[in-house]
C-alpha cells in the first residue's frame, strides 16, 4: 500500500503540519489541505488497517481539526473521500433495501478433518482429476460479526450493505463510510475496474469492546452482551457518530463482482482468490494476513484449521470457525453452485460454544451497592468444556428486550473468558406453559420498595443497611483485589454474619478467635491463621482501603489516583466534586459517588471505628506512583493546568504524566509548574503569590514536553 519511503514522507509532514500555523491565503490552504487528507488517510489506514498508529490519538485529532478549519474556511476545498467526511448527518436511502449485484450464499460446514477430506474428494470429482492432481486451497478466518456488501465505482465507496437474506440486504452506506478501516477512495481503476463489490464482515477487537463496556459501566449505561451484536447492532445504528460505529473495522475478504467500463467482467484478470485478496490489500482495505494461508494438500488445510482452533482464544478477533475456498478462480468456476451454497468452498465450524437448555427459573441477587440482577437457572449443559447451570440477565431491560420467559428453551454461549450468556429465547419452541418473569418490587432481602435510578439500567434496593446488601459489602472488603485477607472468603463472611459476628465491616477487625476455634471444623490452627491474616490486612495500604468500602464506580484504578493525592482517608471528607473531577482519569460519576459517600455520618464513623480496630487508612509508601523513566523531560516535577487551553485538559495531564510529571489538584508549596491558559484566575494568583512556582504558557508546556 505505502512504501517506507512515503511513510517516512508522511510522518515527517506530519510532524511540520503540526507545528505550522493554519494557511490563510487560498492557495496555501488548497496545499495544506491536499496534503492533510492524505496524511490522514495513511494514519486511518495505520491505525485501523494494520493496528499499528504512528502518531498518538492527540495528534492525529489535532491535524484532523486543521483540515476540517481549512475546509470551513474554504469550503470548495472539500472533496467526498476527505476523511472529515466520512461522518455525515446524510442518512438518505439508510435502510432502504438494495440488491446485491452478486448473491451472498452461505456455507457448507465441516467440524474435523474427516469432512476436509471429504470435500477434497467431492472437489476432485467435480473436476474430475485424480488424488495427485494439485489443488490450493486458501484458508482464512471465518469471523464472528456483521456480514457487508461494499460496491465501488469510479473509484468511489457508493455503497455498503448488509447480508440480509443473501441476495437482498439493508442500506447502511452512512455507517460503513464512517468506519476507517473502510477507504473511501481506491485505486480499482488501475486494474482497469470500473464498478467492484467487496465482501466483507464487520467485527470489534474483543479489547476495544472490553474497552467500551469498561467505559459505560463508569457512565452507568447498559452493557453490551459481546463483540457479535455489538457489531451488527452498530452496523445497523441510526446514529453513524456511535461509539460501537466507531470501533468497527472490517475485514475484507473477497471480490464478488468486477466489471469494466462497458461491463465487461474483470474478474478473468485474477489467477485465484488469493491475488484478489492481495489485489485489495496493497488498495488500503483491511485483509487477513498472518491469519491466511495458501494450503497445498487438505492435510495442510485441517492442520492450518486446528492451529487455529488451539489458538482462538489469543487472537484478536472472535471467530467461529474457518472458510476453505478453492485457489484457482477457473476451478471454482468449473465446480459451480448448488442452490444454497458455492462447490468450491467450505466453512469449518469450531468445537461448539453454543447449546441450548430450559431456564428452570430465575434469582434475585442482590449486589454490594443494592443492584439487583435477575440470575437465571438453566438445566446444565456443557458449553465449551465448562458446565454451565446459571447465567446473569443482567437488568430488566434485557429480559424484556430479549422476551426470555420461564420455561423457554434458551440458546446459550460461552466466547473466550467471556461469561456466558443467554443469546435468545426459542421462541417458536414454545408450548404455551411458560411465565413471564416477575421482577420484584420489593428487596427480596430486606423488602424496601427498589428504585431506579433515571440513567441506569439496573433496579437497587436504597437502604444501605439491607442484609443482603451488607453481606456482600464484607466479601468484597476481604477479597483479593481488596483488603486480601488470606483464607477469609465467601463461605466464613456468611457463616460468622450468620451467628452475629458480622454487624460491620469494622467487625472483621475485632473477631473472637476462642470462639472461631470452638467452630465445627475449625480448631486452634485455623483460627490462628486466621487472625493473622487479619492482622497482616490492617496495614494494607490506603488505596486498598478505599477500595475496600464498596463505593458505587470506584474502582481499583480510581481508589490508587485517590489514593497517592491524600494523607489520610478522611482528608476526603472535604473534598468538592471538582476537586475529584481535576484529577486525570476521574470522571464525574465516580466524583459524585465518593463526595457523597464521604458526606454521610454513619460512613465517617465506619471509617472511625475501622481506624480504631486497627486498619490502617493512612497514605503509605505503596500509594506513591513510581515514575519509570528518569530521563523523561518533566521528571521528578508537579504539575497542574489551569485556565482553558487549545488541548483537551485531559489529554494535556497525560502528556505530563508521560514526560514524568505528576499531575495535582491543587497549588501548594509543592507545586512546581502551572501551566496557566486563557482566563486563568485564582490559581493564578496564588501561584504567583507563592513565588515558588513556575508559571507556563500551554505553547511553553508542549516545548519543554518535546524535549
Ligand atoms: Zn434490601
């Protein structure tokens, strides 16, 4: 696609376009802005197309913003595959139902080599050629997502739809113009090809799809279910500014249609699938590479597969299975079609994650901060080597959604470390005896009437001291991730919160040991143990501590920025919501949850009674970040902005934290730097009242930061 000396070329740009201010005159824009578009277009294409970007998210905003100035300044600038228009409010035709120029059939299945072989034979019968004959099979990656349907011309993405029943799909050209794996423009007509439809799948990498429901779990939205629907959700979006839209790539696997000019077919002109598929890589699209192989015997065919069923769970993507297809385009020809599905190919299936069982009824669990979650209990089944029996709904909302009824046969999966999860109800299993499932109204612990909050998807039982809710709290208080109280698990919260040992956290601290010894299967050793762990849990450090307290969104991450900020845990007693909000990575939700819960009395004297027994809830060295490279230019110094910068704020404190500062939240006599942008005010003053601080432009900050 780019040779290392364009990369090298277009990095270097992209360094000068940085720092050189935005052209005024019309023919310095009209230079700029050529020359940005294709900047950005190689930075998508690395990005998005290898995984592999060359200049940070900042920067690459940073010049996008420069092109989509020029172009407001001038708009006969603007050209369609200017990469700011890939996202458009132009939703005419979305939806609309469009034919696709070449059917998109299904596949035959196969599940073990035995099947391989006997597609290698029916292969060789069609052809009539002998077992020595020689046929290459290309093997690739049969994805896990949305199927597409891309149609070229002139050069131009006109089109993009779904599979839909496989000759007719959905038009969804404004979303799949908004994905940047997609190029909008590609050189076809260098092959002399006028009008081309691509096939494709639309995916997310099963990191970024951690990423965004790590993301709206901290904005109290509703989770996605997995990868798959997420991506064919966002492919079939209203909105193509959608975050799942977004992190959709696609994977483009294979030509379906090429004509010329006078419609003549262009398809003769490619030896085998796999110069195709070359053909579109070296065009900019995304193809499987590593994950592809050419196989010269059907023996090297089933070992390519099994490799990859060993190795699924590593790869980035989720995948079902793989697709075997004759090499040679003249042989596929020759095999021809059956109804359904092409001769030449064949899908492998993996070993299956899906099953399906009856949902014999559903619980009410009650979370650490009141969430109650509806658990269903299915009659075990074995899902990818694991027994399965229960498996969350999650929320009311998804009950609904998925219309899942007690009795109903539900289809199950289980992907990776993914938990498993109900996919859908059966519904035309049904006999008529199944029962809609009851959400209480009512805490089935404690019977307070459960609210829901207007943003989250989740019901919660309001009162703090609800039992259930308690119990939960203790468990995770002396969990690994929390305080770490060896051997002190689930089973002993329950049992000593059972004989009234457990009124409050703070009662972990002050524990009868006589007593725990006399218990059934205790003894005097286990007892012992037991409080030692306790006591080497008193000393864990701050960060661990407020962790510990079940805090609605404060999580590990969080706790440690806290953590490293005060001396001591009640010094969060005064804090503002601001105050949170200044520090990176503390966003306004956890902010609210932890002022709030630092306003509340009865947590105060939790707090208190926890220090008496012993805990400790002081900083300690542990809750001080290490900052790794002592040649970094802001080493060793503290930072903090103030006023309104050009830069996100955000991103500004990360830039910092890379060059080795720390970022603060106040000015103090320990601050080193401020660095003070437009209308900066009381921060300001003090800083310079101080003496001791040194006062920077944002211009200044990104300077020093380059070195
Ligand atoms: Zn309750």
């Amino acid at each position: 696609m780019y040779t290392t000396e364009q990369q090298r070329k277009f990095v270097e740009q992209s360094r000068q376009l940085l720092e050189v201010p935005t052209a005024t005159d019309s023919a310095g824009a009209e230079n700029q802005a050529a020359q940005l578009r294709q900047i950005l277009i190689y930075h998508e294409w690395r990005y998005s197309v290898k995984n592999d970007p060359v200049i940070s998210d900042f920067e690459y905003d940073h010049l996008y913003k420069k092109l989509e100035a020029l172009e407001a300044a001038f708009p006969l600038l603007i050209v369609p595959d200017s990469p700011t228009q890939r996202v458009s409010n132009d939703l005419s035709g979305y939806g609309a139902s469009v034919t696709h120029l070449v059917p998109m059939l299904s596949l035959a299945n196969s599940y073990n080599a035995e099947d391989l072989k006997d597609f290698d034979t029916s292969i060789r019968k069609l052809l009539n050629v002998d077992e020595d004959y020689p046929i290459a099979y290309c093997v690739e990656p049969k994805y896990d997502g949305g199927s597409l349907a891309l149609v070229y011309e002139n050069d131009l993405l006109v089109r993009g739809a779904t599979r839909g029943n496989g000759s007719e799909g959905e038009d969804i050209s404004a979303n799949v113009k908004s994905m940047r794996s997609i190029p909008v423009r590609a050189a076809f007509s260098k092959t002399n090809i006028h009008k081309v439809e691509l096939r494709g799948e639309a995916v997310i990498r099963k990191d970024r799809f951690e990423e965004m429901n790590k993301e709206r779990a901290k904005a109290g939205q509703q989770l996605f279910a997995n990868p798959r629907n997420t991506a064919t959700g966002g492919l079939r979006t209203k909105d193509p500014k959608e975050t799942a839209v977004r992190n959709i790539e696609a994977f483009v696997y294979q030509l379906g249609y090429a004509v010329d000019q006078d419609g003549n077919d262009k398809m003769g002109q490619f030896e085998s699938h796999d110069a195709g598929i070359e053909l579109l890589g070296n065009l900019g699209f995304k193809i499987p590479t590593k994950e592809r192989k050419v196989c010269k015997t059907i023996k090297e065919v089933s070992d390519f597969c099994a490799k990859w069923e060993r190795e699924r769970e590593d790869y980035e993507y989720e995948i079902d299975g793989m697709v075997i297809k004759v090499n040679d385009l003249v042989l596929q020809e020759r095999c021809g079609y059956t109804s359904h599905h092409p001769r030449w190919a064949i899908a492998y299936k993996f070993k299956a994650k899906q099953a399906t069982s009856k949902l014999v009824n559903v619980d009410f669990q009650i979370g650490k901060i009141g969430a109650i979650t509806p658990v269903a209990k299915i009659e075990p089944v074995q899902l990818a080597g694991v027994t399965v029996s229960s498996i969350s709904l999650h929320n009311q909302d998804f009950i609904t959604e998925r219309d899942i009824k007690i009795g109903d046969t539900v289809l199950v999966e289980r992907a990776g470390d993914v938990i498993p999860y109900i996919v859908k109800a059966m519904d035309e299993l049904r006999d008529g005896s199944e029962t809609d499932i009851q959400f209480p109204e009512n805490c089935p612990s404690c019977a307070t009437p459960l609210i829901r909050l207007e943003e989250e998807a989740a019901w919660r039982c309001p009162n703090y001291h609800c039992e259930a809710q308690l119990v939960q709290r203790m468990i995770h208080h002396v969990s690994k991730d929390a305080m770490d109280i060896d051997g002190f698990g689930r089973s002993y919260v329950e049992r000593f919160h059972k004989l009234g040992w457990l009124k409050s956290i703070a009662d972990v601290y002050s524990l009868d040991y006589d007593e725990i010894a006399d218990l059934e299967g205790f003894g005097d050793r286990s007892a012992t143990n037991l409080r030692m762990a306790v006591e080497k849990a008193k000393k864990q450090p701050l960060h661990r501590f407020l962790y510990s307290l079940s805090i609605h969104h404060l999580g590990r991450k969080v706790s440690k920025l806290l953590a490293a900020e005060i001396k001591h845990a009640m010094d969060l007693k005064d804090w503002t919501e601001e105050q949170f909000t200044d520090i990176k990575d503390v966003g306004p939700v956890v902010a609210k949850n932890v002022t709030a819960f630092f306003r509340d009395e009865e947590n105060i004297s939790l707090i208190r009674q926890l220090e008496e027994n012993g805990v400790n809830v002081q900083q300690t060295e542990k809750d001080i970040p290490q900052v790794a490279d002592a040649n970094a230019p802001l080493i060793g110094k503290t930072i903090l902005f103030t006023g309104s910068l050009n830069i996100n704020r955000k991103e500004a404190q990360q830039m910092a934290e890379k060059a080795g500062a720390k970022n603060v939240s106040g000015v103090s006599s320990k601050l080193n730097i401020l660095v003070a942008g437009e209308k900066a005010g009381s921060k300001l003053k003090k800083a310079q009242a101080l003496g001791t601080v040194e006062v920077w432009t944002e211009e200044e900050f990104l300077e020093r930061i380059s070195g």
